[in-house]
C-alpha cells in the first residue's frame, strides 16, 4: 500500500508539473498578442495595395 500511494503521490505530481507546462506563459500570451496585431496591420496594407493597384489597372485600361 505505501509503494501505491508513493507511485500515486509521484504521479500526481507529475500531472501538475505536465498542466504548468500546458498552460501558455504570459509572454506567450502577450508576444500571440503582438502578432496578431502586426497581421492585422498587414492584412490592412495588402487590402490597401489590392485596391490601390485595382484602381490603377481601370486607369490604365480606359
């Protein structure tokens, strides 16, 4: 019984040791946060430059 709650008491704090691991650091968090902002942004610009070069290819073509 003891080699039991032993191994018990080993898995147990493997298990929280693996869901620390799981969980996301903040600057994890903060750095995703960056990053879709910056996509954003160039999601924006290409957006921008598409109708920008649309506008040009009906100047062009007329």
């Amino acid at each position: 019984i003891e080699e039991l709650n032993s191994q018990h008491e080993n898995l147990a704090k493997q298990l929280d040791s693996l869901k620390a691991e799981a969980e996301p650091s903040n600057d994890d968090l903060r750095r995703l946060e960056e990053l879709k902002n910056i996509i954003s942004e160039e999601e924006k610009n290409i957006n921008k430059l598409t109708q920008e070069s649309k506008q040009f290819k009906e100047k062009v073509g007329n």
